[in-house]
C-alpha cells in the first residue's frame, strides 16, 4: 500500500508563492539566452575580423624564408663568395630543465659543440624570464644536426645561410664579407648588396605557445635568390700579387703595402691586394689596419710618378720635344727663396734624361715654362683630384687644389708629386693615358669583354713618346731597372715619396711607389706597387717597389697568354739611380 505525501503539511511548501516571480526567473534565463545568442552572433558575424586580428597577434607569426644569397665569381667563373647552409641555436631557457642530471649532461656535451665554455652557455640559460636567446649563429651544418641528434627540450635550431670565401686573406679586400643577418658590410659584398641579397619569401603559419608551427595559413610567398656577380679580377693574378706583396712587405719590415693590376684594354681591375689583410669568414680580432682597403681609400704625395704626366703636357703643348735640351747644374734650382734638388748634379739633360734620371731640377725647368691653368687641368683630365668613377664603396678622390691658389713653388714641387695627393687606384689608372694612345680609361671591378672609350688627354704621338721615356726609366741608367722581367719589355716610373705627418714631413719615414705597363710597344696591363714606410735600410721606389712590380708583371702576362716580345732576360745595372725625392 502506498503511502500518500501530504504537501501541506511542509509551511515552506504550504507557503503561497507569488506567480510573477516564476515568471520573471524564466524571463531572466530567456534574457541570458538571447544575451549570449546575440554575443556568439557578433563575434562569429559582425565583429569577426576584429577578432581574428587579436588570434593572428597572439598566435599568427609570419615566417621569412630566406633567400640563397647570389655568389661572387671571378673572371673565370671560379667562386669568390657563396652561402652555404648553417644552424643557428636558440633557446627557451624556461623549458631547459637543468635540474635533472641527464639534462646537464647534454648541456655538456652542447657546449662542446658549440665550442663555447659551459659557464657562458649557462649564462645564457640563466633568465628564465626569456622566451627566446640566441645560443649561437650560424654552425657549419653538420654540427647542427649532431646538436639535433642531443634532443635537448628547449633547445632549437633554425636554418640559415652563412658566405664562405675559398680566397681568403688574398682576396679579403675585394670581396668584402657579410654580417651575421647576411648584409654586406664591406668590398663587393656591400657595393652590390641589393642584388646578391635577393628577396626573402614568407609564410603565414600558427605557432603554439612554445614557438613550434601548428598549421599554415594563407598564401607561402616563395624567395627570390640573388644574383650572381661576376668580376673582372683574376683570382690567380689576385692570389699571386697578394703573396708578392706581401713578402716584399715583410723583408723590408713595411708597415703595410698594396697593389693595382688594371687591363690596359678594358679598364677591368684584375688584382687588387693590400696587406695586412683579413681572413673574411673568420674576423675575430679585426683591427681597422687590416680591414682598410688601402689601393682606394689611403691618399699618399705621389712623388716622381707625377714627372711623366708633366713631361708629356710639355711635349703636347709643343713647348719641348723628347731631345731638347734640359740643363740641370749645378743640381738644384731655387724658385722665390726655395731650393729644389736632385739628389745628385746630372749636368745637362734631354728631356727624355729627365725622365731616365728622374730629376726635380729638369722636371722643374719644365713646369715653370707651363701656365698653372694647364697643369691643372692636366692634371684633372688625368682622374687627380677626381673620385674614380668605379663600382666599389670607399674611393676617395685625393687632393689637387685650384691652380688659381698655387704659388709658383707649388706648382714646381707639383710637377714632380708633391703638394698633390692620390690612392694607389688612381695613380695607376692615371698611367692607362700613356697605354691607350693618350686617352685615360675608366677602371671597372666588373668582367667587361668591351674596350673601354677612354677621355683623350694627350695625343697619340705623345703617349708613344713618353711610353720610350718610361722604357728607358725602367732599363740601364734608370731609376726602376729592377721592374725589368723575363721575357717582356717594360716601361715605368718609381717614386719615392716622405711621409707627412701633421704639417711636416716625418724624418726617416718614406712611400716606396712604382707605376708601369707591359709589354712597352703594345701595352696590356698596368701594374702600380705601394710600399709604405720600408725600414730595411732601403727605401727608395727603384728598389723596394720595382721588383714587386716585375713578378707580377710576368706572371700576369704568362696567365693572360701574352707572347713574349723580348728573347733573353735584360741586363740590370747593379747599382741604380736612385731617384730624387
């Protein structure tokens, strides 16, 4: 028998209850519905894109695919430059539990891998605050997959590209080399940063809270890789120039050195070295001594290299001709109180004399029978005082003041290349005017099959008769005879030039230069040579520059498949003439 449940019998149930508030709890549940109703229809609807804006911020990351940086190459397609594959190491150092022994362990044997002391690892795991640290960039790719292989939680690596130059110190200065984010910093590297670089792609993904990608979203824009570079330098002509130069160097005790081979052609830069040097790929320690591209960026007083240039305006203004007469007793001149000297009294001269001997007195006695205003422009026509016109970063223009302040013992110390300044670069291109039939070349880091169009500066009558002159500098009786080589003629100027320092010259302090081209008669190259302060007791251009610039000259030549336009070695005087400075 059941039993019946009396509600009455309960004072809360017996209780009367008021209808409206029923009522009033279903409308409020009804309102809630509707409220969240409305709240899901804005944001799925009407406030959708606001919303998806603060997903992709919090959780949305675009990704830079890197592009495959383009390459350096010389003339001959050999690789200067190129970008390999690299592991980069980065961490989440609150992930990196190194509490457990297992985990220290791989701490330890990472360290070992990265070449790195445990302590400065440690250090850089310390703050666990970060959510991400760079470990290390840019490890040779297989001790990134040997660091991969630790599977160390909280440790991660990235792949990315790092330049490698197979020259090395040779060739650092050409070249240049990249930074750690792959930007050219210096040489070619930086002068054709925009297009080796390429352009780097992207990809759209989702990342979790520890960096890991979960899903890509939109549209994977793909890289464009750079572009290759091909140079005009001659990776064997560079190597074998740098490694003379840099002997020459180091038996004079020299404080540093450089040296210009240009195509007497083309105007293409087939060597530039300068020593010291730099390895590019490995820069720690790296002094701005070593990392200064001299040949362009370092101006000297050209000293007697400058005699050719004002000897050939007197023979193309008509003023003298290669056997006039030049009387230089008692060895010395004296313009409005300055005396000017040889270094010793070569009694009379011709012109052509004036070159073999190098005299300042001839030199003088020429110039001083010249308006400033010729000289000058002469000079200009030849690139001095001019920044030259060259694709590569840190070219200087040098020092020639306006004649209309030159003094008239100014414009004799110019004649013979003091009071003007000029880099390594430009005094060799200067010397192309007597190589191309009187016309000055424009000099290019770039392959160029084309002969270049030169700006005419003398005729072609008188570059052939300062070419003779130049030939008997370098032959017996010459300042330069030790510029002669095996198997090709050749024809230069040395110079000797002091060291200023402040506004005085530095005593003991010497610029060693030579300038010059082969063969005489059909000129291919030039060759220019600096040697910077010699301290072996010999110092004058003849004699510590000239021979840098006689094997390079017939190396170069044997390289480029030039002829032999001489039968046997020429004779070189024991004791040459040391040229006036």
């Amino acid at each position: 028998m059941s039993r019946s449940v009396v509600y009455t019998a309960s004072p809360l149930l017996a209780s009367k209850t008021p209808v409206w508030r029923s009522k009033f709890i279903v409308a409020m549940i009804a309102l809630g519905f509707v409220g969240l109703g409305a709240r899901a229809a804005y944001v799925q609807v009407f406030g959708n894109a606001f919303f998806q804006r603060q997903g992709e911020v919090r959780f949305a990351r675009t990704l830079e695919l890197p592009a495959n940086r383009g390459k350096i190459l010389d003339r001959n397609g050999l690789i200067l430059a190129s970008s390999v594959p690299a592991a980069s190491i980065w961490a989440i150092p609150e992930d990196v539990d190194q509490d457990k022994p297992e985990v220290r362990a791989k701490l330890k044997q990472l360290a070992k891998l990265l070449d790195m002391p445990q302590a400065e690892l440690m250090k850089k795991l310390a703050d666990e605050d970060k959510t991400f640290v760079w470990v290390k960039r840019q490890l040779d790719w297989d001790v990134g997959q040997q660091i991969a292989k630790l599977d160390i939680k909280g440790i991660y690596q990235r792949k990315e590209y790092k330049r490698q130059y197979p020259e090395g110190e040779a060739a650092a200065h050409v070249v240049g080399f990249t930074n750690v984010e792959d930007h050219g910093q210096e040489g070619m590297e930086l002068a054709f940063n925009k297009d080796l670089a390429g352009k780097p792609g992207s990809r759209r993904v989702i990342k979790d809270r520890l960096g890991r990608v979960v899903e890509g979203v939109g549209e994977t824009v793909p890289p464009v890789d750079g572009r290759d570079m091909q140079l005009s330098i001659d990776s064997k002509v560079q190597f074998f120039a740098y490694q003379k130069l840099r002997d020459q160097v180091t038996a004079h005790k020299a404080k540093a050195g450089s040296v210009v081979v240009l195509d007497a052609h083309t105007g293409e830069v087939l060597a530039l070295a300068n020593y010291p040097s730099y390895v590019p790929d490995k820069r720690q320690n790296l002094t701005g001594e070593q990392l200064r591209n001299r040949a362009l960026t370092d101006t000297f007083e050209p000293g007697s290299t400058m005699k050719p240039i004002t000897i050939g305006l007197a023979l193309e203004s008509g003023r003298v001709r290669p056997e006039t007469v030049v009387d230089t007793t008692p060895g010395r001149i004296n313009i409005t109180g300055s005396t000017i000297s040889d270094t010793h009294n070569y009694g009379v001269l011709t012109v052509e004399g004036v070159i073999q001997k190098s005299s300042n007195v001839g030199t003088t006695k020429l110039a001083m029978q010249m308006p400033a205003r010729e000289m000058w422009e002469t000079f200009s026509a030849a690139g001095f005082g001019q920044k030259p016109q060259i694709d590569f970063p840190g070219a200087v223009s040098g020092r020639l003041r306006p004649y209309k302040t030159w003094r008239p013992v100014e414009q004799a110390t110019m004649s013979y290349g003091y009071g003007l300044s000029a880099s390594l670069f430009q005094m060799a291109r200067s010397y192309t005017v007597f190589a191309n039939s009187g016309r000055v070349i424009p000099a290019t880091m770039l392959k160029s099959e084309q002969p270049a169009v030169g700006v005419p500066v003398f005729s072609e009558r008188t570059a052939d008769q300062v070419r003779k002159m130049l030939q008997m500098a370098a032959g017996p009786g010459g300042t330069g005879q030790k510029a002669q080589t095996v198997g090709y003629s050749v024809g230069g100027k040395s110079g000797t030039a002091r060291k200023q320092v402040g506004k005085n010259y530095a005593v003991g302090k010497y610029r060693a230069w030579f300038t010059g081209m082969a063969p005489i008669d059909k000129p291919r190259i030039v060759v220019a040579v600096m040697i910077d302060e010699p301290s072996n007791g010999v110092y004058y251009g003849g004699a510590v520059a000239a021979p840098v610039f006689s094997e390079v000259v017939q190396q170069t030549l044997r390289m480029m498949g030039v002829q032999p336009d001489m039968a046997v070695k020429p004779q070189i005087v024991a004791n040459a003439v040391e040229e006036s400075l």
